[in-house]
C-alpha cells in the first residue's frame, strides 16, 4: 500500500495537460465490443480503472495490444462467451458499460455483482427496466445477473432518472437491436455524444445524443475504427479548483473548456480569475474568494465529481456556502477529514454541508474514501501548513493519471511513499 507524503503552503505554477476522459475512455473501450474488427483508440487514460475494463476484455479473450503508453488496438473477435470474471468486475463498478455491447452480440450476459466506489447506495435498476423494455429476461441469482434475449428488439424506453452509464449501456444495446428504439429523460453528458459520434462513424445510426431524448434504428453491424478519446473534464475543472486555491499561475492545455459552463460561472462569482481559450485555461492567483453556494445537478449542471474539490475551495473563501450533493447520498464522507486539518465545515445531513471560510488548514493524516474526494484531499493537503500523509491512493490512481508526477511539475511538495 502505497501513500503521499505532501508538504503544503508552497504556491504552484506552470502547464499540466489534461487527459483523456477517463469516463468515456470506459465506455468506448467497452463499446469495440460490438464488432469482430479491430479498433485503434488514442489518449487513454492509464488510470487503474481502465487497465482494469482492458484485463477483463483480454480475460474474456479479446486481443489488446498497447501501441504506446495511451494508444491501444483492441480486437474483440476471440471473446466467446459473455461471462464476466467475477474479480474483476468486483473491482470495477463501471464493468456494467460491458452489458449492453455483450447483450447486443450475445444476447446473454453472466454478470456477478457489481462493485467499485462507496459513494452510497448504486443501484442497477434502471438498466434492468431498460434492457426488459428491449426485451432482455433478467433473472439475479444468488451470486450473478443472469440476462438472456433470444433476440434485442427496438423499443421507447422512459427512464426514471437521468442515469449516465444505463443511457450509455441502453443506446450500445440497441445499436444492434432490430427495429428503432427511443430513450426518453435520456442522460445528456458530452461522453454520451462522444460515443454516439463515434458509433454512428462505424455504421450506427443514432440521433439525438446529447439531449434528453435519443433514437436509434437498428442496425445488422458495426466495423472496426480508430478513435481519440475526448479530454477529462473531471480533469480540467480539477486543475482550475487547484489553481484557484493553492496556484500563482496555472495553465490547464488539452482540454476542452465549453464542457464546463456552469462551474465556470460558478468559479467566476467566487472570484477566480481565470480565462479560457479554445483548449487552454489559465488560472491566475485569486487572493479574494467569496463563499458561493453549490447544488451539483446532471450535465450541464455542476458536476458531482467536482464538488469535492470545490468544497476545498470554500474553506478558503470568505463567508458561508451550503454544498448541496443531489446525485450520490455518499460523497460528503471526507468532510470529517478537511474538518480534521482545520477547515469549518457542518454535516447538516447526507446531502448537504456548511463550510466557514476562511480557514487555516493544517497538515495531518487522512485516508481517501473515493477518487474524488481522494484529490480534494490532495488539494487540501497541498493548501496546508506542514506535512499531510493522505492514504489509501489507489482510490486517487483510479482517476488521475501519475498525479503525483504532474503535480511535481507544478513545483508541488508530493511524494509516492511505499507502506512502512
Ligand atoms: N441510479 C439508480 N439506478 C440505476 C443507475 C443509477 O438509482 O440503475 C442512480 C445512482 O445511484 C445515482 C444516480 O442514479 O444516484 C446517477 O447515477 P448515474 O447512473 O448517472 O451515474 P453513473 O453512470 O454510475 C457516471 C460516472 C460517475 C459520475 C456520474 C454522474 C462513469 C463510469 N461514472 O456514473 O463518475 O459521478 O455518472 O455524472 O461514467 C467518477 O468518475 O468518480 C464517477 C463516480
């Protein structure tokens, strides 16, 4: 088990390039599933997660060859059986973005339980109603879903909630699906139009990704192509939350700024000052925050994955904000961590939290409970005095590539320490 060792206080400056999305990296790996020919996708993220979608993918018997560090040429002809290595996707919650390509293909699918963040109750319901509705039977053994359909057929499907990953599995599934499907309350997220742009270059026929409502007619196949994976926004809005805290002069290349309106607008009235070009954001010393409130919301709302980090933003900012997480009941669980180096924060329930800004925070010893929080914690722990010991960072590993190499570049105090 390996932790960061982080000397805070020292102001950062210079270029970090964002990465490929690690979000649509998962869902277009999962997506060369549907053809026998072979795909070349550039700019994938080496992050735990993905190494973790490709072993599953080559356990299964797909062939994945790596080009360069994020090229990879994946072929799925080999895979036989749509059974799922239950270790694997143990580890991998996103292993559910595989359903929909298997199903289309194979029209069965042994699933063992899902695993992956504790970021609260994740339910698969809505995949579940939304496979039945395309005609798939699920029957949940003790140990596995077990999902059959003699054959996928077109069907409207209104979802409950707007659910990223189940919009994504349903619009794979019905790519292949005789006759045409609609999915209505559809999730909008710029990943979802990503992979529909690219499933529509190699033969499929979707309109509508990117609003509420997608059709898509069936067709017979789908070829093989070559893809560049879509900078992280997660990434980019990360880079600029550091750069407003703790940075003298941040520049964030490599990305795609129009992602992320809203936390810009956010981020503007807090009194970060910054400006966006086409792929390039700098971020510039912001000495006069003001505490601004936050409600996360669906794209093109504020991003859930980016409240923590901007939490760690109001402890610097001036006055009160109320976080308000309406997505997951379980991603306020590093509040007790930021409170344990200084910061003024009150749990009000599972969704919200007051911080009281400004606030000196201190180094001290604090363990990610997920990705997110795990940067936030990062961020905090660079903002403060002395030395922080921030544990359990393969949960950071899973979204952020070598980020403590990139952070170094920046003139941050990070080290990698193996467990002693
Ligand atoms: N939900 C259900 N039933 C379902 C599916 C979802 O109730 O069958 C609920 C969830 O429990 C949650 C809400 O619907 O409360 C929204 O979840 P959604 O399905 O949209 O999330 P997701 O697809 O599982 C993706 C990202 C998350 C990101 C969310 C929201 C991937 C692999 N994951 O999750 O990313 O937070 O959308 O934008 O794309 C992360 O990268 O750290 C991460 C957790």
């Amino acid at each position: 088990m390996e932790h960061f060792q982080i000397e805070g206080g020292t102001l950062l400056e210079g270029e970090i390039s964002v990465n490929g999305a690690k979000n649509s990296a998962l869902k277009i790996i999962a997506s060369t599933v549907l053809t026998n020919e072979t795909c070349r996708i550039e700019n994938i993220p080496a992050i735990a997660d993905v190494l973790v979608l490709l072993d599953i993918l080559k356990e299964m018997g797909a062939e994945v060859k790596l080009i360069d560090r994020h090229t990879y040429e994946i072929t799925c002809a080999g895979i036989s059986e749509p059974n799922l290595p239950e270790l694997l996707v143990r580890k991998l919650r996103a292993s559910v973005v595989l359903l929909g390509p298997l199903l289309a293909r194979f029209g069965e699918v042994k699933m063992p339980h899902p695993g992956g963040c504790v970021i609260g109750e994740r339910p698969i319901d809505i995949f579940l109603d939304g496979f039945a509705a395309l005609g798939v039977s699920v029957k949940e053994e003790e140990t596995h879903y077990h999902f059959h359909s003699n054959k996928l057929t077109g069907a409207t499907f209104v979802f409950p909630r707007v659910s990223v990953t189940a919009t994504e599995a349903l619009l794979m599934a019905a790519t292949l699906a005789e006759g045409t499907t609609t999915l209505k309350f559809a999730a909008c997220e710029p990943e979802i139009e990503d992979l529909a742009e690219w499933l529509n270059a190699r033969g499929a026929k979707i309109r509508g990704a990117g609003t509420h409502t997608i059709i898509i007619e069936g067709v017979k196949t789908i070829t093989g192509g070559e893809k560049r994976i879509m900078p992280d926004r997660i990434e980019t809005g990360t880079f600029a939350m550091l750069g407003a805290a703790i940075g003298r002069k941040i520049v964030i290349t490599n990305c795609e700024p129009s992602h992320l309106e809203v936390p810009w607008k956010l981020l503007r009235q807090v009194g970060v000052r910054f400006e966006l070009g086409r792929d390039v954001v700098t971020v510039h010393q912001s000495p006069h925050l003001q505490a601004v409130n936050l409600v996360t919301h669906e794209y093109p709302g504020f991003i859930t994955d980016l409240q923590a980090p901007y939490t760690v933003l109001m402890t610097q900012a001036k006055g009160l904000s109320l976080i308000h997480e309406t997505i997951y009941e379980g991603r306020l669980f590093y509040i007790d961590k930021l409170n344990k180096m200084g910061a003024r924060i009150i749990m009000c329930d599972p969704h919200r939290a007051v911080v009281l800004g400004p606030a000196k925070l201190y180094g001290a010893t604090v363990e990610s409970p997920d990705i997110r929080a795990g940067i936030a914690l990062v961020i905090a722990a660079l903002l403060a005095e002395g030395t922080s010991r921030i544990e359990n960072i393969y949960q950071v590993d899973r979204g952020y590539e070598a980020i403590d190499d990139r952070l170094r570049q920046l003139g941050a105090k990070i080290e990698r320490m193996k467990e002693s």
